[in-house]
C-alpha cells in the first residue's frame, strides 16, 4: 500500500511539472526602489532599481565610474499603468513589484492634484508593495533612485531595511510603510504622513540652532559619505495631497506623541541632552464650554545624565513649548497626524455622526493641555 501512495505521488510531481511552466528566478526582474516623478506635461515618470543576476559587467558603470550591480531603468505615461506597462516593455526581464522595499515620490508629484490617483492605481496592483516604506523626495525621484548606493557592505534592500529601523529608532523619520500611508489617507480618522528624504551634494556647515534636530532637514544634514541620499523629518498629508514638512526635532516629538520609543539628541541652552521617550498616557479629549475641544495628554521621557546633573524644570519647560508649537503648526496646516481622531470617534454610534462632527475643524480649533514626566537615569 505504501509503494502504492510513493507510485501515485511520484506520478503527479511529474504531471504537474510537465503542465506548469514556473518561472525562473533569473527571468524575474525584482525591482527593489520605486521612484515617480510629474513629468512637464503633467504626466508620471516611473525609475526602478533592479539588482543584475550575476552581478555587474564591465561595461555597465555607475554614476562614480564603478562597475554597478544594480540596473536603473525609468518609463513615462500619461498615467501610473501606461507609465508602468512601458517599464516592463523597457525591463529586459519581467518585472515584479513585490520585492520593493522603498517607494518614493517627488514632492512636486505628492503636492499634485494627481497624487491620489497615482497611489489609488498603486495600491489597486496585483503585485503588491504595500510592506515598502513610503518616502517623499526633495527634488527628482529618479534621480534619487539613481543615487541610492549599498552602504557598509550590504546590498541596497538591505541596507535600506536596516537603516530605516536606525532612523526610526533614533526618531528620525516615522516609520511608514506605503499601506499605512495610503489607507490613512482614505480613512475618517487621522491624516497620513511620509518619510521626507533628499539628495543632499554639498555638507552645509553645522547648524547653529539650540538643538542638534531643530531645524534639520534631509538637505542640510551636516554630514557626507558616498551615500547622499539622506532621509529626516516627515511629509505631512490632507486630503489626498502633501501640504507641510516637519524637521527632524519636530519629527521625534511626533512619533513620542505617537508612543513609539525613540531614543534623541537635545539641547538646552547649549548643553548635550540625550532624550528617550516612554509613550503617551492619560490622553482626554473634551469638550469646553464654548464647545471647543480640549486635548490634554501626559509624555513621559527619560533624560541620561552625564557629567552633572540636568535641570529637570528648564528641559521639562522647553519640550512643552516644542510641543505646542509643533501642535500649533499642524492646526495652521488642517493637519491631524497625531492619532486623536480615533479616541475622539470612540465616543460616537455610527460613521455619519461622527463625520458630521467635523474633527479637522474641531481640531484646528482645539486648546491643548500637555504634561511632560521626566526621570532621570546616571550614565
């Protein structure tokens, strides 16, 4: 009976290999970055990294005159599908999009009236990229994409993997995959936000702001490597369209407010202070009696003390008025990143309630009350 069941399984391995023709690994091109561009006649450019099997020839270089591992390829269309169909006519081997670990868009796309469409078309593929993160370029996407190098020795997928999870710990950018973002952007609640990267040529001198992140922006970080792609601060999105930028400070207190825990540099009055937040808590959104909102929230952080004692009243005072002008400024822009909306729509019965409630004009006009907890641990 068993040599029977082995006859029979032996049999079908071998019809069923005879009817399917897999594919390959060396006939699939896995495009690891997504870039898009608006063309000029308001159109979509599409650039993909591609690793090469088998490496790079010598007669394929990059930009630096090296041999390259990686083929860049960039199609147009009126559309994101025609732009894409003639990628993949382009592409010398069938392009997927499954494997992409980066999505970038330029800003002059992301502020563009068909942005929307383009990330409705995208998330509608059958080959989904929606684990990627989502990024918005200063600047040209392709010529971002183009830019993007292996760094210490992994390969680009890798190493972008392993630098987003850097970043996100040291508060640098939110952590945004392309799902995240775009089902935010449909939904009634909070507002989506995007990686803000650029390619920055030159390092400008050092920043002389009060804090190391205050005022830092993908263009002018104060570094160079062979990398210049850089990658800090957040696009900010309303209704289906880019509207503001926050820097890498304002970026940390966004994902404090968040309750992720980043681990960031601060400055007091000229004095080295490193921050870890621990979440928010006792979140209580109410209504005044001129029918107002009041938002009142707890954030706790942890301050490593180093050579002397930090004082504890003057940073506790200064992450408050961070706070509120960095809340301040998301009102001014009709922007809700925060998350709020959803402890806000808990309190009603149904959808059309709560979407006649208004919540970006409630917000906007909102009066916030935020405590800030402090501990102290010795280096």
């Amino acid at each position: 009976m068993r040599s029977y069941k082995i006859a029979i399984l032996a049999l079908l391995c071998v019809l069923l290999s005879g009817c399917t023709q897999a594919r390959q690994v060396e006939s699939i091109a896995f495009a690891v970055i997504l870039g898009a561009d608006l063309t000029e006649d308001e159109g979509i450019e599409l650039t993909v990294q591609i690793p090469k099997v088998g490496g790079a020839s010598e007669s394929e270089e990059s930009s630096s005159g090296e041999p390259s591992d990686y083929l860049i390829a960039s199609a147009r269309g009126a559309t994101f599908t025609d732009a894409l169909m003639a990628l993949e006519i382009t592409v010398p081997r069938d392009l997927t999009l499954t494997q992409i670990k980066l999505l970038v868009v330029s800003e002059a796309l992301a502020r563009h009236e068909k942005f929307f469409n383009f990330a409705e078309s995208l998330a509608k593929l059958d080959q989904s990229c929606a684990s990627a993160y989502f990024a918005v370029c200063r600047g040209n996407a392709g010529e971002f994409v183009r830019e993007q190098k292996p760094v210490i020795g992994m390969r680009v997928s890798l190493g972008i993997l392993a630098m987003f999870e850097h970043h996100k710990t040291r508060g640098y950018i939110v952590g945004t995959s392309f799902a995240d973002f775009y089902y935010r952007g449909v939904s009634v609640f909070s507002d989506p936000v995007a990686i803000l990267c650029a390619t920055a040529q030159e390092a400008p001198e050092a920043l002389r702001g009060r804090d190391a992140l205050d005022g830092l922006t993908p263009e002018n970080v104060p570094a160079s490597s062979e990398n210049e792609n850089e990658y800090v601060g957040t696009a900010l999105f309303r209704d289906g369209l880019m509207v503001g930028t926050l820097d890498g400070l304002e970026t940390s207190l966004l994902n404090a407010i968040h309750g992720s825990t980043v681990f960031f540099n601060y400055s007091l009055d000229g004095m080295p202070v490193s921050l870890q937040s621990h979440g928010m808590t006792d979140l209580r959104i109410e209504n005044m009696e001129d029918e107002r909102l009041r938002i009142a929230f707890d954030l706790r952080f942890n301050v490593i003390a180093d050579l002397k004692a930090p004082p504890l009243e003057s940073i506790r005072t200064t992450l408050r008025e961070d706070l509120a002008q960095l809340l301040a400024k998301c009102q001014s822009l009709g922007v809700e990143p925060f998350g709020f909306a959803a402890r806000a729509a808990s309190r009603f019965p149904s959808l059309a309630q709560w979407q006649a409630y208004d919540w970006p004009q409630r917000f906007s006009e909102a009066e916030f009350d935020v405590d800030v907890q402090i501990t102290v641990t010795d280096t």
